[in-house]
C-alpha cells in the first residue's frame, strides 16, 4: 500500500480528484444569459434585484453573473443555449421558441384578463412545480421555470404615416409581432404578421419594412422606437408575451438544497410584484410617448365589437390548429381562461 | 477515386445550381412583395418567413462545398509563397484533415436536431406553420457533403504525396496567373 501511495501517478491522480471534487463551502457561479438592453425595464426591475438579493440572502456563496445584450446568443437561441449548458440560467420567451413550447404561448391570445396581475396570476398557476405546462412544456425541454411573468397587453404602433383612424386602417400593413397567435390576430384585422425579434424593429421601421409592431410601450421606449412612432392604440388587449428566466434542469437538480429554495423564494416574490411594476412603467411610458406627438388612438364602439369578435375567433383559431396537431390547444386555453377567471380582482 | 470526385463534383454543382435558382427566387420574391405592398397594397405575409428561414440556409449551406472545391473560401496562404508545392500539398492535406471532423460533427448534431424535430412534429406557429424540420435538414445536407469532399481531397493529396498521380490540383495562389485565370466561382 505504501509503494502504491509513493508512486508519481498515484499522487497526480489524488491531485485531480481533490481539485475536481467541489468543496461544500465554494462559491456557487450561475450564468444567467438574456436578449435585453441592459437599461431595459426587465432587467432595471426584475434582474438587477434578482442577483443583488440572491447574492445577499447567500452571504455571496451563490453568485450570478449577467450576460446581458445577447451577449451569449441570439433570444431566439435562449433555449437551446441553455438546455446546452452555455447559460445556466436563460431568459426563455415561449414566443419566440413556439416551435418547442406551442403551449406556453397561450398568453398571446388576446381578450383573456383585464389586468396584468391577473394574467400573471394565471400563468402562475400554470407552470407551477406539476402544473400542466410545467409538466408538458417545461420539463420536457429541460427547464424549470424561475421568474415568470407577462409584459403588459401588447398594443398595435405604427410607425407608417398613413393615419390610424380605425381599426380598419391597418389593413395591409406589415406589422411585427413575436409569432403566434398574434399573426392570427393580425390577419383578421387585414395586416400581414412579420415574425422578428424586438432588437430588429428599429432596423424595420428605419427601412420601411416593418410599418409597425405590437409591442407594450416600455418595450418601444426601451428600443428606442419613439422618434420612429406616428400613432398607436390605447387600452387594447392583443395578448401579450410571457417572459421567463429558467434555469437548466441539470444545474437546478446538481444545487444544494439551501441555494434551491432561496432561489425559488426570491423568484416567486419577484414575478409576484413584476405586474405592478410593469403597469407603472406602462404609464410612464405611454407619457414619455405622448409628449413626442404620437397620435394615441382609443377603438370606437364599433371597433371595440369588431375587436371582441376578431379575438374569439383568433382563441377558436389557435385552439383548433394546436388540437389538430395533437397539442391540447383547447385544453391549455382553457386551463388559462379558468386560471384568469379564478385570479379576476372582486 | 477519379470516378468519385466526379461524383462529389456533380452533387455541389447540383446543389450549387438549385442556390443560384433559390437566390434568383429570392430576388423576385422580394422585387414582387414591394410591388405588391406599395401597389396594391397587399403585401405576402409569407415571404419574410420563407427568405429568412428557409432560403437564406440553402444559399449559404448549398455552396459550402463548392465553395471550398473553387478555392472560393476565404484562405489564409501567406506562407504559401515560400514553400515548396510539395509543402503547400502538405499544408493542404492538414488543412482537410483537421477540417473534416469538425464538419462531420457538425452535420452528425445537425441531423440528429432535423430528425427529432421531424418526430416532435415541431412547427412555428403562426400565420403560416412552418415545419422546423425543412430548415433544420439543411445545414447536414450541405455540411456533410463538405466532409466527403474534404475527406477525399486529403486522400488525393496523401496520394500526390506519395507518389500517385496527382487527382486535384493545388489551391491557386492568389494574384498568381493561375489563381487570376482559373480560380474563379462564377
């Protein structure tokens, strides 16, 4: 035994294992990737608190580092570079993987809550730990969901100077949105969905092959968007984007028990008071949007019906073709609806 | 090995020449969408989907080896200039050599992404629903394709090496007579 102990590569080996096995008091280092500018308002109110209190609740043992601006990756690839260990912690937008998670972008169907509380309350509910798009969505692709929230209802700007008088006006017009169920909403209102990623708006609007977007107002403050902007809509429900940032199944499932449930409280503390928050910024910068000249349309009363009847049909649509491909389209859609009737503020 | 670079040589020009149809598609898709949209004011909703996802893949991974086989490639060869031919064939059989893995796996977690889309049924929803899988299939089209060539160029080149007939020529140098008259993708 004791030549064995003496030999050269015994004790290189011994080194390695040492060196390789993580010691209980080491810092633990999370990688935490996502597609936004660093003054945007999800990263100003959900992020920059995320790492400051998971630090501090730690006492620095887990540290999280910020890969802000697409840094890692395009948001389109958020998924897959987290499922592959490049970011730990990825800021998944189901939208923009509905290929992966057709279900998850339920909340793009618009006209389903009247507050983004409510919303959020819903979504809450849905991908909770064995929840149905936990166990459908979530789990499958190798993640599991910490923050999770909604931006506020999307609205419809335009950046193209024909006036926005009704609802009608927008026929014809390339419109982007994130995918999904609000290219059915924008097709039966006449204009032609352009899928792209909010980072290329202002590069489309510039050109003029983008004529407008849906997009919440702080988004198009954070982008920069309002010098490009002629009119939009006001208090209009397109749906909206559920905004996540999950962390890697395999490093969630390789943490210790303490680091698991502080994150876990400090992420479900946070998606509860994002609404709020973004219901504030909203108004912030509808008024930062009003003072550059933007026309700010209200629907008529005959717009506001044609409104409700386009956005049924686009609920009826969009549960139809998810069902039709084996799916649960109408089984998640209702699920949201429940969810969202049973959080409605009495 | 004559007989199979010959057929390496048909299947990039096939692929090259269905880039070159999908480019000219390209462009009359776009000239027709702006005719369309300022016109008559009805613009296709398709075309931005069709050009981003599927056709700018085509033009990029259908050339690849084509591409690299027309010396078209960016190439670093400085130090081309003050070796033998003999050296440059050795350079050259390097670089496939090393080259080849890298495509290889490349094309091996390509596909593997293609087929499990295809089994997912994997679609992005929208206005049209595109199959990922068409897009995804590709990229191992193209870069396996660009594995045999690169495989058998290293095989000619160990050959010339050898004492065999020399198959494929050395790259051209750049501003040489030959690289001026010869090297030419189009």
């Amino acid at each position: 035994m004791g030549r064995i102990l003496e030999r050269p590569a015994f004790a290189v080996a011994a080194a390695l294992l040492l060196a390789a096995l993580p010691a209980r008091a080491d810092k633990i280092t999370l990688r935490l990737a996502d597609g936004l500018p660093t003054t945007h308002i999800i990263n100003r109110t959900i992020v920059e608190p995320f790492i400051r209190q998971v630090s501090e609740a730690t006492h620095g043992a887990v540290e999280i580092r910020h890969f802000p601006a697409e840094q890692l990756g395009k948001s389109r690839d958020m998924l897959m570079l987290t499922q592959a260990g490049v970011a730990d912690i990825g800021f998944i937008v189901p939208s923009y993987q509905s290929d992966r998670m057709p279900l998850s972008t339920v909340t793009e169907l618009p006209g389903i809550f009247q507050t983004s509380c409510q919303g959020d309350a819903a979504l809450r509910t849905l991908t909770a730990e064995g929840a149905i798009l936990d166990e459908r969505e979530f789990k499958p692709n190798g993640l599991k969901p910490l923050i999770i929230f909604l931006m506020p209802a999307y609205q419809l700007i335009l950046s193209s100077s024909r006036p926005l008088g009704a609802l009608k006006d927008a026929g014809g017009l390339k419109i982007r949105t994130p995918g999904g169920a609000m290219d059915l909403t924008l097709m039966e209102l006449g204009a032609v969905p352009i899928r792209v990623g909010p980072g290329d708006i202002y590069e489309g609007m510039s050109r003029g092959t983008l004529d407008g977007a849906l997009l919440a107002y702080q988004s198009a403050v954070a982008y920069h968007l309002g010098p490009l902007l002629k009119s939009g809509t006001l208090g209009q429900d397109f749906g909206t984007v559920a905004v996540t940032f999950s962390i890697r199944l395999k490093t969630w499932n390789a943490l210790p028990a303490d680091a698991q449930e502080t994150l876990s409280r400090i992420s479900q503390s946070l998606s509860r008071q994002a609404c709020e928050k973004f219901d504030k910024a909203e108004q912030e910068s509808l008024a930062t949007v009003r003072a550059l000249g933007i026309n700010l349309v209200t629907p008529t009363d005959s717009d506001h019906a044609a409104l409700e009847a386009a956005f049924a049909q686009v609920r009826a649509n969009w549960a139809k073709r998810l069902d039709a491909r084996g799916k649960a389209g109408t089984e998640i859609m209702k699920a949201f609806m429940d969810a969202a009737e049973a959080a409605k503020p009495r | 090995m004559s007989a199979l670079l010959a057929v390496i040589a048909r299947a990039e020009a096939l692929l090259a020449t269905i880039a070159s149809v999908v480019l000219g598609a390209t462009m009359a898709i776009v000239a027709t969408d702006v005719v369309m949209r300022y016109g008559f004011n009805h613009p296709f909703g398709w075309s931005y989907d069709l050009v981003s996802l599927y056709f700018t893949l085509v033009l990029f991974y259908f050339c690849l080896s084509r591409a690299f086989s027309a010396h078209a490639h960016v190439a670093v060869d400085i130090l081309h200039y003050y070796v033998s031919a003999r050296t440059r064939r050795v350079f050259a059989l390097i670089s496939c050599t090393l080259s080849a893995p890298l495509f290889a796996i490349i094309a091996a977690v390509t596909f593997q992404r293609a087929v499990d889309a295809f089994a997912r049924h994997d679609i992005i929803e929208g206005a049209i629903e595109w199959p990922t899988w068409a897009y995804l299939a590709l990229a191992p089209l193209g870069t396996a394709l660009l594995t045999l060539r690169l495989l058998v160029d290293a095989t000619a080149h160990a050959v010339a090496l050898s004492g065999g007939p020399e198959l494929i020529p050395l790259p051209p140098l750049a501003r040489s007579d030959e690289g001026l008259e010869g090297a030419s993708f189009e």
